[in-house]
C-alpha cells in the first residue's frame, strides 16, 4: 500500500487564528449576564450598606494624601488620622453652626415666598382660561361624578365606610427625630470606618498583592496599578472639593454683592450641587432665579443673579475643572449622564452625588486593569 502524502490531503484550516466566523459562547455569556443583574440587584437593595461603606471609601481617599504627608513629618499615623479626621468633622460643624441662622431665617421666608409666588402666577394669568384651568374643571368634574356614583349606592343599602386618621404632631416630631438620630449613626460609622481605613492602609494594599500576585513580577505590577490607582482617584476627589468650594465661595460672595438675603445658605447648595455635572448648576440656577424674584420682584434682578450663577458654574465646568484635571480622568458626556441616571435609579439621592465619583474610579481601574481597557476607553473621551 502505497504511503500517504499529507500535503495531498491538507486538513481544515482554522478559521478561528485565519479570521473566519467565531462562534460565540452562549453559555458563558448567560452567566455574566446573570451574574451583571445579581449584582445590580445586591447595589439597589442592599443600599443601606454599600452608601456607607463607598462613602467611607472615598472619604478615605481624600483624607489619604494628608494623612500621609504628616507620616513624613514623622507624626504617627493614628494621630495624624485621628486630627484629619476631627478636623474634617470640626470645619463641617463649624459650618453648619455658621449658617444655622440663615437656614432658619430661610424656613422662616418659606409661607410667604409661597404666598407671594401665588399672587404672581395669579396676576400673569389674569382672567384667561388656561389649560390647567380645563384640567381642573375636569378633575372637578370626575370628583362630582364619584361622589354621585358613591350616593346611589349607598341609597341602595351599600354604606360607605370612611377612615379617617387624626393628625398626630407628636407622631411626625418622633419619626422626624428617629430619622436623625439614623443619619447621626451612620454618619458615626462611616467617619471611624475612614479612619481606620486611613489607619490600615498599608495592610490592606499588603494583603491584596499577596492575593492577586503569584509571582515577584506580578506582585510589583500590582503594587504599581494600586498606587496609579489610588492617586487618580485621589487627585480626582481633591480637585472635586477645590472646585466646589471655589463654586461656592464665588457664589455667595456675588450674591452678597448683589444683595441677596441669606447668601451663605444658597453658597453652601451651589458648592454641594456642583458634584452634579449638568443637573446641579440648572438647579441652582432656577432656585436662585426664583429666590431672587421673591426679593426683588423685578426681571432684571432675575435675570443678573441666575446669570451670575450660570456664569460662574460655565467657567469652572469649561477652564477651572479641566485646568486642574488634564486629560487624564475626562470622560464623556454619555457616559456621565448614563452613570448620573443608574445610580439615581439604584440609591436615589446619595447615587446621584456619587454618580460622577464612582465612574472615575470605575475608569482608573479599567484603564490599568488587563481586559478591562477596552471599557476604560468606551467611557473615556
């Protein structure tokens, strides 16, 4: 029998390595999809227990580089966290201590900002008939057609059964006051669990390179990402503060100029709004645009102090931000308002102050994590 020649017979090319068709692997692909919704599952109804903990995180990461600082002075660490530490919650008392007056005088103005807000969409309207007009008759309407359907049946032997709970002043005061002392504890829990994230914080990057690192080289490589890691996203959150209180500080000091009451108060929302990209300065811009109607009661005050705020938050989201951030941590547009309305949905409020933070530390690992990069640069500019 003669012998067989192999190149007369070739066998099949791969067309996997030849850049043929792939199939695609539907197994593995349902596991991280299922895995993806698990995890967004665990996110929105274990809240209460990842704010504090991603609250206490980036706490620590602001805090880190003085804390450091002042081991290189040679002050030991537990105390050079324990003084950041209080100092942080010394300036925020402060503060707060500060502007108690102005937010009262504020609740105080509330009823008769109200009233005189009334009286002027009153006066705009005049006698015309306006669409909410015809809504309300409608809505008057459907309520005469119920309470004439509820009648008749109650003519024929069906009585009506009404429920009426007593209005308890004692019962908000306690809920108010339990309410409170919640948020007290927890914030409580989340400034010791910063410091004693500030107090480990070599044993901590200790025990992960141990864990993720097999051999000496990959060790250091781990040890060189946590440190790129770690000081952007510090120089993120640093230059996050700056900006907003340069925002706020900005801001009250015009209003002041312009003789808008209680300056210090709507400073304080500018400087904490300011975290929101495109949300915050639109809020601040029609809460101040209103406020100063109700002071002034003329277009030209309105249109001077929501301009000057609208002016001041363009050129820090336009020069200052980017000035100080470089392009190292930009991100895109549809990626900031894809973050902005996730975590909305998943924590609310806290999701929406901590949106933009967390897609920046999001992008610092992808971008120097091996399979994540092409993540890093789909959210990236």
């Amino acid at each position: 029998m003669p012998p067989t020649d192999e190149s007369s017979n070739p066998s099949p090319p791969d067309q996997s390595q030849n850049g043929g068709p792939q199939t695609i692997d539907v197994r593995g692909l349902s596991l991280s999809v299922i895995a993806v919704a698990v995890g967004i599952a665990l996110l929105k109804y274990m809240g209460e227990v990842f704010i504090p903990l991603v609250l206490s995180g980036l706490i620590f990461y602001a805090l880190d580089p003085i804390v450091d600082r002042l081991q290189r002075w040679r002050v030991p660490r537990a105390l050079g966290a324990a003084v950041v530490v209080v100092g942080l919650v010394g300036g925020a008392s402060f503060v707060a201590w500060s502007l108690s007056d102005d937010v009262a005088r504020v609740i105080a103005d509330l009823p008769v900002a109200t009233q005189k807000l009334r009286f002027a969409l009153r006066a705009a309207r005049g006698n015309d008939t306006s669409t909410l007009d015809q809504l309300q008759k409608a809505a008057d309407e459907l309520q005469k057609t119920a309470e004439e359907a509820s009648a008749e049946a109650s003519n024929r032997g069906v009585t009506r059964v009404e429920v009426t709970q007593p209005f308890s002043a004692s019962a908000y005061l306690w809920t108010g006051t339990t309410q409170l002392l919640v948020l007290a504890g927890q914030a409580v829990m989340i400034l010791f669990l910063a410091y004693f994230l500030l107090l480990s914080d070599d044993l901590f990057k200790r025990k992960l390179v141990e864990i993720i690192g097999s051999t000496l080289t990959h060790k250091k490589l781990t040890v060189e990402i946590l440190n790129q890691v770690a000081a952007q996203i510090e120089r993120f959150l640093l230059v996050q503060v700056a900006t907003s209180v340069i925002v706020g500080v900005v801001t009250g000091v015009v209003l002041w100029w312009l003789g808008v009451r209680q300056p210090g108060v709507w400073a304080l929302m500018a400087g904490v709004l300011n975290s929101i990209p495109y949300f915050g300065p639109v809020i601040v811009t029609a809460v101040l645009a209103v406020v100063s109607y109700v002071q002034f009661g003329t277009l030209s005050m309105v249109l001077t102090v929501s301009g000057a705020s609208l002016l001041i938050t363009t050129l820090e989201g336009w020069v200052l931000t980017p000035t100080l951030m470089g392009r190292v941590a930009q991100v895109n547009t549809v990626a900031v308002f894809a973050s902005l309305i996730f975590w909305s949905w998943v924590w609310g409020l806290a999701g929406l102050l901590l949106a933009v933070p967390l897609l920046m530390v999001m992008k610092a690992i992808c971008d120097r994590v091996e399979g994540l990069e092409r993540f890093g640069r789909l959210i990236g500019e």
